[in-house]
C-alpha cells in the first residue's frame, strides 16, 4: 500500500442569504429597478425577499462596497446607479486587461493552462444547450474569469476579481440584448481558437472586440432605463 496521504478537494463555501439577497437588489439596480437616489428600506426588501432584515443589512454592506449603494446619515440608504459612462469605463478596462491575458496565453502556450480554457468554453458550451440564462451567465463570467487568472499575471487577475460583483449584475442584463444564448458560444471559440494557435493579435482584437460590443449595448440598455 501507498504511504501517501489521501488529498481532499476542498469544499466550496455556501453562499450565505445576504449574497443572494445582495444579488437581487444588484439586478435591480442595473436593470433599472430602482432609480438612482431611490431610498431603499431594508425591512421593506426584507420582506419582499421573506427574510430576515439582518441578511438585508449584510447585503447593503456589500453593495456600498462595490459603490452601488450610499449610506447617509440619518437619512438612510439610496442608490447611486451605475451610469452608461460608467458601464463603457468597465467595460473598456476588461478589454485591456482580458486583451492583456489573452496576449499572454497565446505568447506562453501552456498546454495546462489551454486546456483549462477550452473547458471553460465547453461549459459555456453545454449551458448553451441546457437553455437555463443565469447559468450560462455564471459560465460566461467563469471563463472570463479562468482567461485572467490561466494568463499568469496575478495582478491581472486580482482587478479583474473587484469588479466580479458588477459584473455578474451586468451579464444578466447582457441577455436583454442577446438575439439567443447560442451567440454566447460564437463570440467564445474564436477566441479559445486565436489564443490556441498562438496567433497573439487576434486574441487581443477579439477580446477587445467582444468586450467593447457587450460594453456598447449594456450602456445603451443603461441609459434607457434612466
């Protein structure tokens, strides 16, 4: 028998009430929902969501962090709105960063990593065709996610991890403006493809590309709802 000591892949964390409720509030908070300066109370949402107000207090932090929300003395909570200008200023700075990684990754040819890639666009691929919206949100944004942290640039992928929250929020409200989830595949292999063959410019073209489109018809969405 093998001396060597079992590994155990670590559980992954439930996530706790106040993230989804935090969640909630962000979709309607990009979507429109609730206006900007719109006094927002926590035991009015709590009871919409039919929890607790403590979840509801946790999820007000969260938001205020990601400057979503603004706490005033005395006065109480209000949405400050993310702004058309502001969803072109994030999406332009995905661009540089995922245009940076992709550059990276095409550059380094890493079997490991480019095989972890391509997996992240199978599992876009198999939510495609399961038809459910938010998942294939979420595996959009893994894959995202999985292009700045496979690049080797740890920095890359730390800013990309702030803005994680706005942009789960911002994803959702990209299937508003999507003709059909297949689109979410065709805009993906071309990029698995580019960096695969270590073709370094046209990764970047096309991650700058998809990010200034996606950018373009979120903000117009934005706007219209103001």
């Amino acid at each position: 028998m093998s001396d060597r000591p079992t590994t155990l892949k670590p559980l992954e964390a439930p996530r706790s009430l106040a993230e989804d409720a935090a969640d909630r509030i962000r979709e309607q908070i990009l979507a429109g929902g609730y206006k900007q300066g719109e006094h927002l109370v926590e035991a009015k949402i709590a009871d919409q969501l039919n929890i607790s107000r403590g979840p509801v207090r946790e999820a007000f932090k969260l938001l205020r962090a990601e400057g979503l929300l603004n706490e005033e003395p005395r006065r109480g909570t209000f949405v400050v709105s993310l702004t058309a200008p502001d969803v072109l200023d994030i999406y332009g700075l995905r661009a540089a960063l995922e245009g940076r990684a992709a550059r990276m990754m095409a550059r380094a040819q890493d079997p490991a990593a480019l095989a972890q890639l391509r997996a992240l666009a199978d599992d876009i691929d198999e939510a495609v065709r399961g038809g459910d919206s938010v998942v294939v949100s979420r595996a959009d944004l893994a894959f995202h996610e999985g292009l700045c942290e496979l690049c080797g640039n740890a920095r890359i992928h730390e800013v990309f991890m702030r803005y994680v929250p706005t942009l789960r929020g911002l994803l959702r409200l990209d299937e508003q403006v999507l003709r059909s989830l297949d689109e979410v595949s065709l805009q993906h292999r071309p990029i698995v493809d580019a960096i695969e063959s270590g073709d370094e410019e046209s990764a970047a073209r096309l991650l700058n590309d998809h990010a200034e489109h996606a950018g373009e018809m979120i903000a117009g969405l934005v706007a219209s709802n103001d």
